[in-house]
C-alpha cells in the first residue's frame, strides 16, 4: 500500500466503508466529532472537552463510538459513578489495603461510559455531589477530606458517555454549576430498515468489533496531535464567538418554583462564552490534525456547528426552529407545529412547550407584540440582539424546507365579557 493509500485520510474512509457495510446509516460525523474530542485530550496545554452522547437505545452509539474508542491508549471503560469510586475506593484491609479509586494523582486518561442514564437513577443529593466533583475534574485538580486523610489528585480527563435521552430531564440541574459537556445527539436509523443489517451482523461480531478498533487505532495516533496549529483571529473565529455566545444564552438554567404555577424565580447570568468557545476551537484543531493539514476549513467548522446546536436543549431547540427570525409568525402556528408530528420530529408537550417559551423571554432570545387579547393571534419572531448574534454565526434556525402548518387566516378575537352584577 502506497504512502497516499495508508494515510489518514484513506484510513478513515476505510473506517466509514467498514461501517456502512455492517451498520444502517452510522452517525459517521457524530463518531468524527468523537474521535476529535478524544484526540484533543493530547493537547498540552488546553481543558479536556466532555462529550455525552445521546441516543436511543440500540441505535449503535456505544458499540460503534465507545467501544471503537476503547482501543486507544489510556482508556477506561465505566459502568456508573459514585463519588466513592472516583476519589476514595480502597481494596483489602489493613497494610494490604491498595487505593484502587478511578483518579489516581498525575493521570491523564480518558473515561468512557457505556451509559450515563444510570446517573439519573441516584437521589437528587448524589447527583448533586456527583457533579460537583466532575466540575472540579474537568478544572484538573480535586481535593476531598476522606478518613484516611486529604485525598488529591491533579492530571488530565477526557469524557465521552454514551446516554439515552432521559439524561436531559436530570442534566439540567447541573448547568447551575457551570457546564462542562456538550451534548451531541446521536443520529437513529430508520427502524424499518435495520432489521437486515442486524441479520447479516449475527456471528461476525467479533471482527465487527476487533476492525473497527483496529482502524481507529491507526487514525487516532497520538503522535500526529502533538504538531501546533493556531486558529488566527478573522471572520472564521469571529463566527466561532457568536456560535459559543448563542449557545451560552440558551442553556441557562432558570429556576422554578416548585407549585402549581411554576414561576419563574431566578435568571442567573449566561456563563462566559469563553469554555464553549475554546472547546469548540479544540474540536476544529484536531480534525485538520487528524487529516494532517494546516490550515481550517468550512468542513471544520460545521464539526463545531453541529456540537453546538446539538447542544442546544431539545425543548428550546425546536422552538427556535419554528419561530422565525424576523417578521413575526402567530403563536398558535408555532404550537400546532410543535404539537402535532408535521415536521416528522419529536412533539413538544404542551406545558414543557409554555414554560420554555417563558424562558426564551425572560432570557430576551424571543419576543411577541403586542397585538390582540388573544395569545395564538400574537406574532413571535427573535429578538434583534439574538437575531444578530444568529448572523453573525450564519444560523438560521428556522429552515424553509419545514413542512408548513395550517395557517390562521384571521385573528378572532372575542370583546370583553361584561362585568356581572353582584
């Protein structure tokens, strides 16, 4: 095999082949964001980037994605997580007793899980406890006082979890305590035709599996991430800023109160774009690398684009794609489409629908006017500081290619019942 066959480039559209022929419809371009942020942890000098991965149950992300990414160096694979068995798990006793925890002082590894939904079934304190520890890992260093003494740990974590979409109901809490994982959002097959792929994969599990590896070993040498390469400040940067900034706003995490009306009782401040941002640059850096070239492209860009849009909560994502950026759309269209399957996309209930829209207002992302004494006849459109923001990324959330919904032709509104005589 010649020098052109066997480089990068050939070896992952081997990968790609090699998973098209055994898998229907593979997410190749979730796996490539993946494989980036697992390569990036071989940079030097920069914050690890967290990765979960949310699909449906046997829609292939964690054979094709974790288990493809247990070949490379410096792994360990995870089943759940407990703050014991991060920070604090010995085994034996007494002088045999041997710190067998999953942070051991200086290590830089990556952690894979095969499925972080079980994190959903701890009490709300553990959770609690649990993220807070991950935020203090993904800074580099973590202390706790335990009975056998202060225990620390400095080194470097990559994460990738694999997750069902019920992680989004219980994530949400931790954004109060400062994101650290983008959400990637594994693209499913079509259920009416898998059953062939899954036929034909019956006995030829074992070299599905060992090939796969095989050929992300090849690709993800470590080497080949060690070579510097320097985003230059310019418009390509400055459309990666405005991405970070949407995403930023939109995944504020508003608080609630806890009866029947659910108010609102606290708008925290956006975090800083600058963690999203560079997370996202570490993304594009590597895939140039890992392509062994030199300077960034369009195609580069659209890694980080669908990271941070994938990261976007699924709630507020699909109001974003049914409310137009200018010129106003009826409230009731845009709940006939968020509520009825036109779109073949996922239906919104109607009262997640309600507090999001609160949300999208009281964070100044969408506005109504002022128009009638009925709220399906008011017209949403973004709000002009979002709505520059979305430029200046090149986003345009609602796409014309929706399939439209049955129009309001004419708002009826009805007069004010007159006051009843007591």
């Amino acid at each position: 095999m010649s020098d052109s066959e066997s480089g990068p480039v050939a070896i992952w559209d081997h990968l790609v082949g090699h998973l098209n022929k055994w898998f229907c419809n593979p997410d190749t371009t979730a796996l490539r964001i993946c494989f980036c942020a697992a390569a990036a942890h071989w940079f030097t000098t920069e914050k690890p980037v967290w990765i979960i991965l949310i699909g449906p149950p046997g829609s292939g992300k964690t054979e094709i994605v974790i288990y493809s990414l247990k070949a490379i160096p410096e792994t360990v694979m995870i089943g759940d997580l407990s703050t014991t068995a991060i920070l604090s798990g010995w085994h034996g006793d007494g002088k045999n007793a041997k710190k067998c925890s999953l942070l051991q002082d200086g290590d830089n590894k990556h952690w894979l899980f095969k499925d972080l939904t079980t994190f959903a079934s701890k009490r709300p304190e553990a959770r609690l406890e649990i993220a807070s520890y991950l935020r203090e890992i993904w800074d580099g260093e973590l202390v706790r006082n335990t009975g056998k003494g202060p225990e620390r740990w400095r080194g470097k974590i990559t994460c990738i979890a694999a997750a069902t979409p019920a992680i989004e109901e219980y994530w949400s809490v931790m954004r109060g305590l400062g994101e650290r994982f983008f959400m990637l959002r594994w693209t499913a097959p079509d259920h009416t035709k898998v059953g062939p792929y899954v036929r034909a994969q019956q006995g030829h599990e074992f070299h599905i599996r060992t090939r796969l590896q095989s050929l992300t070993q090849d690709l993800l040498v470590k080497e080949r991430f060690k070579r510097t390469l320097v985003l230059e400040d310019g418009i390509f940067t400055g459309r990666l800023d405005a991405l970070a900034t949407i995403l930023a706003q939109v995944r504020v995490h508003i608080s609630r109160d806890s009866d029947h009306a659910r108010s609102i009782t606290k708008i925290p401040e956006p975090e800083l774009q600058t963690r999203i941002a560079g997370g996202m640059a570490q993304i594009i850096r590597a895939n140039v690398l890992m392509d062994d070239r030199d300077t960034p492209g369009e195609d580069d860009f659209a890694l980080a684009y669908r990271l941070a849009l994938d990261s976007i909560p699924w709630a507020l994502r699909r109001i974003l794609e049914a409310t137009p950026h200018e010129g106003g759309r009826y409230y009731g269209e845009i709940l006939e489409e968020l509520e009825t399957p036109f779109t073949g996309k996922e239906k919104v209930p109607k009262s997640t629908l309600m507090r999001r829209l609160d949300d999208m207002i009281a964070l100044n992302i969408i506005e109504f006017d002022a128009y009638g004494a009925d709220w399906s006849f008011r017209k949403a459109e973004l709000t002009p500081r979002f709505r520059q923001l979305c430029n200046d990324a090149r986003i345009k959330f609602r796409q014309p290619t929706l399939t439209p919904v049955k129009s309001i032709s004419k708002p009826k509104i009805s007069p004010k019942p007159a006051p009843t005589a007591v």
